[in-house]
C-alpha cells in the first residue's frame, strides 16, 4: 500500500516511536534484555542507512516488521545513521556506546559536532578505491667535503694575510705622502743613481756631517744618500767654471713644485733624464714632490720661498730671510739645505733696481761667501711667456755649438705648454748625443753680467 513519504531535514527530531511501536527508552531497555531479534537490532543500532542500502536491498516502501528500525515513512537516505525514534540525547549516547567501527569516522567519545570540526587527513584515491602515490621530493645529493682542503685554504689564507702585512711594513711613508703612484723598483733607482754619483767624483766628507743636524732631520731619512755634500758648506770652494768637455744638457726647471711636476717626473722617467728643480713656497700642498723629485735622482735647489721681486729685493737682508724660509723646507724632505741657489729674474735681472739699487752686486758675492752657489741659464725656452709647446721646442733646441747647456724650463699651473714641449726637446737633444744630467759640483757654473 502506498506510503507517504516526508521529507527529513536536520532540525530537532521529534521524539517518534518506532515501527516496534516502543519508544527509545524501551528500546535500551529491550536492548540490555533482548528478547526477540529484532528488539537486538533496534537497539543496538546496526541497521544504518548506509548498512540497510548494501544489505537489505529493501525499498522505503517496506512494511515495519521489514525494515526494522525505519519508518516507513522515510528513505534510507533520509533516516541516515540515526533512528527516527530516537531524541537528541539518545543519539549521543548510543554513538559514544560505539565503537570506532561501528561510527564510521568517529571517535567513540566524540559527540556528532566534535567529528566534524575535527581535521582531517584526505588520501587521494582514485575510481577504484586505490590509494594514489605521491610523488616523493627529490633530494639533492650532498658532497662530503675533505677535511684537507679545508687546511689547504686556511694555509692559503695565512700566507696572503703574511704577504699584506710585510708590504705594509716595507712600504715608505714618503710614496704615500706623495701620492706620486712610484713603482716598486725605486730603491734600484735609488742605489743606481747613487753609484753614478759615486762615479762622478761625489765624496761623502764633513758635507754629511752638517746635513745630519740634530734640529732638522729628513721627512725620509732613508733620503739622506751619499750626495748630501751638496748641502750648503761654506768651506767648499771648488767650482767648474770652464766645462765638462762633454755634451751635457742640464736642464732646470724653475717655480715648483706644482700640480705639472708629477707629469714631468715621469717625463723624464721615460727618457731616463735627470734635472734640477730650483723650487719656492707658493704650493705646500705639493712639498711632498720635493722628496719624490730627490728620491727620483734629480738634484733640488732653491728659488726663495716668496719669489716675489719687492720683497725679496728690498735689501740683502730681506733676500737671505727669504731663502733661509725655502731652505727649511727643502731640509724637512731631503734632511740637508742644498747649496744650489738661482736669483729670481737671474743675476742679471735690472727690475731689482726699483727695489733697492745695487744689491744684485752685493748678494752674487755674498751668497757665495756663505757656502751657496748661484746657477743661470745659457738657454731658455722662452715658457716665461705664452708660446705653444711647438714654438717652446723651436726656442729650447736653437743652439747647436754648446757642449754644457744650461736650459732654463718652469714648473706652475699654467705650464702645460712646457710639459707638453719637453718630449720634443729630450728627443732633440739625444738624437746629438748630449745626456741629460742633474746639477752637482762638478757642474759648468753659468754667470750672467750683473746690471744692478
């Protein structure tokens, strides 16, 4: 006969009684004290939806004696796993009664809300039940490093922190100073010009004596060479004043140092010349230059400190002020006070008349007399004006019948001209076999005509 079928949503059940016409209560109570089959699966509760569809193959038409523990009135999907007749708490009791098989994945002491905010492990599987493998990560595999080449490394590392620390110790704190960017191979130089000095008749005597005063040591003492006899001795009176019979070039270079001496420097670094460098005091910023030009073999002479005409000609006594001051400094960076002088404007030069008539002809005996030697020119290059470098070489390099040349070159800001010329001229006179040398004692001594 038909069945009216209802539809079951979760709400709150109602408290039904069963096909069995008994309510939940005697249902537990039928269930401790059975006394038919089917008052046992009523309440042991075996009869679920799920377990009804795979084994009974009843429809939800049955009659209750056929279905058990369904009403009539539902289908198994609507009855799920609990019965109809059964309140709220009866559930629960019966569901924490079950085992963990019976419950499907449940615990037995889980109430229904706990089993499903628990967290779950899903395991894939496919349509026939199987549990699907994943993949595992690949491992990459790992390299057993040799305890040896950790020491290899370490040795390495010692030896280079070794080889640092003995370049520091060795280098000189005048190349530093200087900031000149001067080679390794400088102490060779040092030593060759040294024996080329020894060569040419230079005789270390009292001169080193009075270079190694105690009140004024060296900037690098390792600057004091044998050739310290150029400092200013007035009991030294021996000069060249007839020539060398040899084709020399002494090429001086007046007014540094400056920011051009370090390109003229190298200069005469590539062509293996030497020079003499008469310096002032304008630029302190550069009096590291001065030891770099000495330590480089060239000779240092002084120009006064001021190089300026109404000053320095103001009287004699302005003028030895004056080169007392350049005197010093020269000694703080080569640890003597040379005796190689040059007048401004030369002993020659009349505009020292405006300042004070006649003292060119008192100050070329008197400089003499305390131990100093003064030193002109015989050729210049005309750079005390604005010339190119092609007409400063055309001018440097006219004379052709002098053995001992004299050639007067200058050394500021404003003479790139001259360093641009230099090359030129250095080539001019090698290609005629004369040799660049730097001022000593042995030097021809060139005097202009006093006119003041």
């Amino acid at each position: 006969m038909a069945t009216d079928r209802r539809q079951v949503h979760y709400r709150k059940p109602i408290n039904r009684k069963s096909a069995s016409g008994r309510s939940g209560a005697e249902n537990t109570r039928a269930a401790e004290n059975p006394q038919t089959v089917d008052d046992f699966r009523l309440a042991s509760g075996r009869y679920s939806a799920e377990r009804y569809r795979q084994t009974s193959g009843r429809s939800a038409t049955e009659t209750p004696g056929e279905t058990g523990s369904r009403s009539v009135t539902e289908t198994p999907g609507e009855t799920g796993s609990r019965y109809t007749d059964e309140t709220p708490n009866e559930t629960s009791e019966r569901y924490a009664a079950d085992a963990p098989k019976q419950t499907g994945r449940r615990y037995a002491n889980e109430t229904p809300r706990q089993t499903r905010e628990r967290p779950r492990t899903v395991t894939p599987r496919r349509a026939s039940g199987r549990s699907i493998e994943m993949p595992k990560q690949a491992m990459r595999p790992s390299i057993a490093i040799p305890k040896q080449v950790y020491v290899v490394v370490a040795v390495i590392v010692v030896l280079l922190l070794a080889l640092g620390i003995a370049s520091a110790v060795t280098a000189r704190p005048d190349s530093a100073a200087s900031g000149s960017g001067v080679g390794p191979d400088d102490e060779q130089q040092l030593a060759t010009n040294s024996a080329a000095l020894t060569d040419a008749g230079h005789q270390s005597a009292g001169g080193s004596q009075a270079a190694a005063d105690a009140n004024h040591q060296p900037a690098d003492e390792s600057l004091a060479w044998s050739d310290s006899d150029f400092a200013v001795d007035p009991a030294r009176t021996e000069w060249n004043y007839e020539g060398s019979g040899e084709k020399v070039v002494h090429l001086t270079i007046d007014d540094g140092p400056s920011e051009k001496t370090q390109q003229v420097l190298d200069i005469l670094d590539r062509y293996n010349c030497k020079a003499t460098f008469f310096v002032v005091g304008h630029n302190d910023a550069y009096f590291p230059m001065i030891a770099e030009a000495y330590k480089r073999g060239h000779t240092i002479g002084l120009h006064t400190y001021s190089h300026d005409y109404a000053q320095i000609y103001a009287s004699p006594e302005a003028y030895f002020s004056d080169l007392d001051a350049i005197g010093k400094v020269v000694e703080e960076q080569i640890g003597y006070v040379p005796c190689f002088i040059r007048f401004p404007g030369g002993s020659s030069n009349e505009v020292s008349a405006s300042y004070c008539p006649g003292i060119m002809s008192q100050l070329v005996g008197q400089v003499q007399e305390r131990g100093y030697q003064y030193f002109d020119w015989n050729v210049s290059s005309g750079d005390g004006s604005d010339h190119t470098a092609e007409e400063l070489t055309g001018y440097a390099t006219e004379p052709t019948e002098l053995e001992n040349i004299m050639l007067l070159c200058h050394d500021s800001a404003t003479k790139q001209t001259t360093v641009d010329a230099l090359p030129a001229i250095i080539e001019h006179y090698q290609a005629l076999g004369y040799t660049f040398k730097a001022l000593d004692r042995d030097a021809l001594v060139v005097h202009h005509g006093v006119n003041n």
